[in-house]
C-alpha cells in the first residue's frame, strides 16, 4: 500500500526494477529512433499537415530541428555524429557549401520531377556541383516591399525609392536578415546583386542607413510580420508572399510588389546527407515534398507561405491567386538573384548590417 | 587493541571526509557543468573561425569595431536603468509588505506581488509588446483622454525593454528585500528612537545600512540577469540598438561563429565579475 509498510530492501529492489525497465524503454526508444527520419529544417517543414501525411504512408517517424540560416544549420551539423542527420532544408545558393564540407549526397535526377520545376528556379549553377545534383529546390519566393495597400499608395510601392522617402518616415519595418535586405539596398542603388563586391559595400551601407532613419523597427520574422498586421507599420522592407499570403485570410488588405528595379529572388533546397543511414526514406521524404500535394502543402504551410517550385503542384484557384501564382513569370524575370557573397565578402556584409542596427 | 580504541581513530578521518564527501556532488557538478565548459569556451575564443589555428582577432573585433563597443555601452546603460529604477520601486514597494500590511495577510500579499512570476517570460514580453503598441491599451488611453494626438512610439524603443525588464525585476528585488527586512530586529529602531531619532533619521542610518546586503544581493541578480538577457530586447527593443547578448546570438545563428560569440561571452562575463567584485563585501543576508 504505503511505502513505509514495505521494507527498504524491497524497495531498493522495486526501485532498481524501474530503473532498469526505464533503462529498457530508452534503449527501444533509441532503436526506434534509428529508423526514424531525421531532418534539418526550416519552421515550414514542421508543419502535421505536411509531415502526416508521409509518416502515415511510410509508417515513419519524422523528427525534425528547426533552424534559421546556413550557418546555423552547418553549426549544428558540425556538433553532431555522422549519420544523426538525413535531410537538410537550405538555401539554394548555400548547396555548394555544404557539397564543399563533404555533407550532401548526389540525388538520382531520374527520381525528381525537375521537368516540372519553373527553369528559373531549378537554379542548376547552385544545386549542381561537378555535374552531380546535390539539391533540388523546393520553394521559392521575394524579398521585396510587403505592405498594407489601405495605408500606402500601392503605385509608391512600385519602387524601391519610396523605402527611403520621408512621406513613410516611421511607418516601414526592416526584415531583420542581412542578404537579402543588401540584395534590396544594392538594387535600389542600381547594383545587381549577383555582382556585389567589397567595393559596393560603402553605397549600400548608406542606402541601408536612410532606410534605417525611416523605420520603426528590424524584426525577425514573426516581429517584422506582427508589426506590419497589426498596423504597427504599414511597409515592410523585404516582405513578400511569405509574409503576406499567409494573413490575406485574416487581412486581405497585405499585399506585395515587385518594384521596377526588381526583387530579390530566395529559394530553398532539399538535400540528402552523405552519412544517412535512412537514405531510402530520406529520397522517398524529398520524392514526396516534391510531389504535386506535398509541394501545395509546403507552399501553404502553418509557418510561411512561398511559391512551389514545382509548377503542378496541387493548390487550389483561391490558394493560387493569394500567391499570384499567374503572375510568376513576370516576377521572375524582373527578379534578381539572392547575394551569395563568399566568406570573407559575407561577414563585411555581417558588420555593414551590425553598423545599421547600432545606428541611431 | 581494543574495538573502541579503533573507532575513536576511525572517527576523526571519518568526520574529516564527511564534509568532502557532501560537497562532492556539489563540486563535481561545478566541475562539469561550468569549469570544462568555460575551459571550451575560452579555449574557442581564442580559435580561428576559418581554418582554425590561435589567433586574438575575436577579441580585437570586439575593441576595434566601434559597433561591437556599442553593444556593451548599449547593456552596461539598460542594465544600470532598469537597475535603478527596480530598486526605487522595489524597496518602498518591499517596505509596505513588510511593515504595513498584516502579518497574516504577508504571505497572500507576497504571492500576489509575484504573481507575474508565473506567466512565461517570452508570453510576458509579447503581451508588454501589445501593450505598448501604436494601437496599444496605453496609445489608446492617452488618445481618448485628449492627452496625445498622434501614437507614441512605444514600442519597439529602449523604454520598452526597460519597461518590460523592470516589470520582471521589481519581483525579484521585492523578494530580496523583504527578507531582509523581515529579519530586521524591531529592537533597532525603538533604540533609534530612544536617542532622539525620528522615522526619516531612523530610516537613512538604521534601516537603509541594515537592508543593504538585500538591496545589493537583488541589484547584483538583477545586474546578471538583466546584461546577460536576449529575450526582452530582442522582443520590446525593435533591434533598433543592439546588446551584447543579441550580439553574441548572431554570431551563432548568422554564421555559426562560435569561436567570435565565445569572445564575446568572455568578455560579458569579465564584466560580470568585476560587477561582483565591486559589490561583494554586500553579497551576503546576515540575520540583523
């Protein structure tokens, strides 16, 4: 009944019993865990409504660590073992890094469905390194001008120049992430943003700290999306769909523009790791993300909406007009590619960024 | 040799380890969970990002570029704020608990006063977000009272993060100093008052000396607490100006620059310790 009507030896005992059956139990669970699939993603992929379908199908366990930017997720490649990992969401620009660290496994091309990608964003110069492909990419989208049309004029938002005009002074919101918001400042200055070097950094410095002087804040994702549907701002400065499309059902008055001297192209890939001890399921889970209803359950995930970059992907008509689905080739060819500096280009890029933040 | 001749020397080497033995638990976690891992980490700082190799670049970043400065001229200023201000408001408010209200009403107060405490702190920052927003409950008081015509900025501003640290830290310098003045003998000031002092001379050199070890144990737990945190800024501040814990964060999730973030944190702590080397002679509750 009680334990002070059992003796200690017996309880010793019990106790020691239940340890070793927990013992057991975390032993099973790590078996089990073997055979799960183990993924890197970003917030987009956590989403049930896309992973449920997969784990009911392929009876798996999908376990997945979300992270926010290249570096971090190579970060934590480098703390764990070879073979923790099986997939990896990244930038598509970002491919060839982790192909140079000797992570990512060739993918068969004859199991995608590449002949259904927009070309544009098949982005093979990235995603393919010494003829092999090592990404396929997944979703794409802009960083662009996101704003809330029954506060600004929409035709101020067709260029860049409004960011930085005092008839917005206080009401623009900064999307707090360097690449592309440098991709945003160099085009506003006429640069284009595949061709940025050392040498541009000055002007873009400037043109970041005028946008600066007009904002109410930089935020990461949710502040910067919170800030523009509550109103707290009414322009967001490397907004786009993936702000936008995901509220126009709660505020259809957010909307965005592709400015006359373009938009900063982003686009998310999938890989394979090298070390995978899972890699029939790790190319079943990208077979899957890449299929028509997984690619219309990623675009319209709980986390961020984006473009699928597979053109039949299964959307609705409703669910194509609030990503202006029509609209894509028009976009993409005003569209400009994501800055992909090298390591030393990049971390100027880091401090011109930290000096933005820091001004007054 | 007798049995008792035995014990009565087993019994001092006995008692000699009993204390070791009790603090090894202790040491061993210290060992393990602070000392190695600080080992790492200075150990990291002084590493190359690329390629590896020593090198004392991620220390001369940090003094060389005025932005990196910045960030710890941006802590050392919120931390001293909402420092002071925590106190000013948490000593009257400690005092009224103390000495005002019933003794059998304390505890239920005391909960009360620390109620925020059982909210998240990250639903916490958020919810002041919302409080402080353009079309926030204090925005839309001052307008309908005719006060303001145009929102305040509010939100997204160093008032923010001082507001929503001082929210937190008032809680925690209430507890500090209303224990000490609980153990605060009644003794003390009838002495006061029998050599002539009233409740304002009684207060500046009786009460206030004897409470300042709480004062100082809240202010230094404020201090470390408030110079090491990533939250509130990153959420009430807007990253309209950085703090040396944002700092170090984007050297982790921007780059994966663990040996620059590990600098960065050294020398945060380096700041943390002459903090308690400057109030350390008050880092202790003596019963009074």
């Amino acid at each position: 009944m009680s334990l002070k009507t059992t003796n200690p030896l017996s309880a010793l005992k019990s106790q020691l019993a239940a340890a070793c059956a927990a013992t057991a139990l975390l032993f099973a669970a790590g078996a089990a865990q073997a055979a799960d699939l183990n993924a890197l993603i970003w917030c987009d992929h956590a989403d049930p409504a896309l992973l449920d379908p997969f784990e009911t199908a392929n009876n798996v366990k999908v376990n997945v660590k979300e992270f926010e930017g290249t570096g971090a997720g190579l970060a934590i490649v480098e703390q764990s073992q070879p073979g923790d990992w099986d997939v990896m969401v990244i930038d598509s620009i970002d491919v060839p890094r982790g192909v140079e660290k000797g992570l990512f496994e060739p993918l068969p091309e004859d199991k995608l469905p590449l002949a259904d990608l927009f070309p544009e964003v098949k982005m093979d110069g990235s995603t393919v390194v010494g003829g092999k492909r090592y990404g396929i990419t997944e979703k794409f989208g802009y960083n662009t001008i996101g704003f809330n049309k029954t506060k600004v004029d929409p035709a101020d938002m067709q260029s860049l120049a409004a960011l930085t005009s005092d008839k917005y002074k206080g009401k623009v919101a900064i999307y707090d992430y360097y690449l592309p918001v440098i991709g945003m400042a160099a085009l506003a200055i006429g640069k284009k943003t595949a061709d940025l070097t050392e040498a541009d950094l000055p002007a873009i410095k400037a043109e970041l700290l005028k946008m600066k002087a007009n904002a109410k804040l930089v935020g990461e994702v949710t502040a910067s999306q919170t800030a523009l549907a509550t109103g707290e701002v009414d322009i967001l400065v490397g907004g786009g769909e993936w702000v936008t499309a995901g509220l126009a059902k709660e505020n259809p008055a957010l909307d965005f523009s592709i400015p006359k001297e373009g938009a900063v192209l982003w686009s998310q890939s999938l890989a394979m790791f090298k070390d995978s001890k899972n890699k029939d399921m790790a190319l079943k889970f990208i077979e899957y993300i890449m299929s028509p209803e997984g690619q219309a359950r990623l675009a319209t995930s709980s986390c961020y909406w984006g473009m699928p970059a597979n053109s039949k992907a299964a959307l609705s008509d409703e669910q194509k007009k609030i990503l202006r689905f029509d609209e894509q080739p028009g976009f993409l060819a005003r569209a400009q590619a994501y800055p992909a500096p090298n390591p030393d280009l990049d971390k100027k890029m880091q401090d011109v960024w930290t000096e933005m933040l820091q001004a007054q | 040799m007798s049995v008792a001749g035995n014990r009565s020397r087993a019994l001092p080497r006995a008692g000699r380890a009993l204390p070791w033995a009790l603090v090894t638990p202790a040491l061993g976690w210290t060992l393990a969970f602070f000392v190695l891992p600080f080992i790492a980490m200075g150990l990291s700082s002084l590493t190359a990002h690329e390629g590896g190799g020593f090198t004392l670049a991620n220390y001369s970043q940090f003094f060389t570029d005025p932005s990196y400065w910045r960030a710890m001229v941006n802590s050392l200023e919120v931390t001293a704020i909402v420092t002071v201000i925590s106190i000013l408001l948490a000593y009257p408010f400690a005092w009224i608990l103390a000495e005002q209200v019933p003794e059998r009403w304390q505890r239920l107060a005391l909960m009360l006063a620390v109620l925020p405490f059982w909210t998240s702190y990250v639903v916490r920052s958020y919810s002041w977000l919302l409080v402080l927003a353009q079309n926030g409950v204090i925005n839309r008081t001052l307008i309908g009272l005719g006060l303001i015509a145009e929102p305040l900025q509010l939100a997204n501003t160093r008032f923010a993060t001082v507001t929503g640290f001082v929210h937190f830290f008032v809680m925690l310098l209430t507890l500090t100093i209303f224990a000490n003045l609980k153990q605060l003998s009644p003794s003390y000031r009838k002495a006061a008052a029998d050599l002539g002092a009233g409740p304002v001379r009684t207060f500046l050199h009786v009460v206030l000396p004897l409470t300042l070890p709480g004062i100082m144990v809240g202010a230094f737990l404020t201090f470390v607490l408030c110079i090491g945190d990533y939250i509130t800024p990153q959420i009430l501040g807007g990253n309209n100006e950085l703090v040396m814990p944002q700092l170090v964060m984007m050297q982790i999730g921007r780059r994966g620059d663990f040996p620059l973030a590990s600098a960065l944190s050294i020398i945060l702590m380096a700041v943390v310790t002459v903090a308690y080397l400057a109030c350390a002679r008050w880092l202790k509750i003596e019963r009074a």
